[in-house]
C-alpha cells in the first residue's frame, strides 16, 4: 500500500548502526582527549615539585650560610638541619636536609608522591 515505508522500515537498520559507529568514534576521541589532559597535568604537577625542591634546596643552604656568616662562625653551618614544608593547597610534603662533609655542603629535597 505504501511501498515508501516500506523502505524506510527495511533502512533503519542502517541507520542505528551509522549513530552507533559515530557515538562510538565521539567517544574514542573523548578518551584521547581526557587522557591527554591527565597526561598534560601530571607533567605540570612533576614541573611544579621540581621548581619547589630546588627553591627549597637553595633557600636552606642560604639561610644557613647567612645565618653562619653573620655570626662569623662558619662552623655553624655544618649542622645537620632537617625541615618539613606543606605548602597550601599542593598537599605534599617535603623534607629538606643539609649536611656537610669538610668544605662540601650537600641540600637534598625529598617529597612523597602517593598524598
């Protein structure tokens, strides 16, 4: 009776798969994008903690290399000094020490990654 419909009927088979195949392309792309994006983020956050462990590194030896020379004691500064820093909102703590050996000054910054 109407040989149109009957066409249309026989077609959206084809047409459930095309919606299909292209909801499934949009997702694959959205996977590749957030996964990027997560990629991108920890990469700044590891930019960011290297930045703070050698601002930190530098500031503990300065600080005591101040802290010595205004005293005129150098001797001072070949105590062991051992810090902790959070700063806000990071949620990561670091942990500075400087140590000596004779005229050899070493500042070492450590952070734990799994906070």
């Amino acid at each position: 009776m109407f040989p149109q419909l009957k066409k249309l009927n026989n077609e959206s088979g084809v047409v459930l798969f095309i919606v299909l195949m292209v909801a499934i392309i949009i997702m694959i792309f959205s996977v590749g994008i957030l996964t990027q994006s997560m990629n991108e983020t920890n990469y700044a956050q590891q930019q960011v903690d290297q930045i703070i462990s050698d601002q930190l590194a530098k500031g503990i030896f300065w600080n005591a290399y101040s802290s010595a020379y205004s005293s005129n004691n150098m001797t001072n500064m070949q105590n062991v000094a051992i810090y902790n820093y959070t700063p806000a909102g990071i949620g990561r703590t670091y942990n500075i020490s400087l140590s000596s050996a004779g005229n050899a000054y070493s500042a070492v910054v450590n952070y734990d990654t799994f906070q």
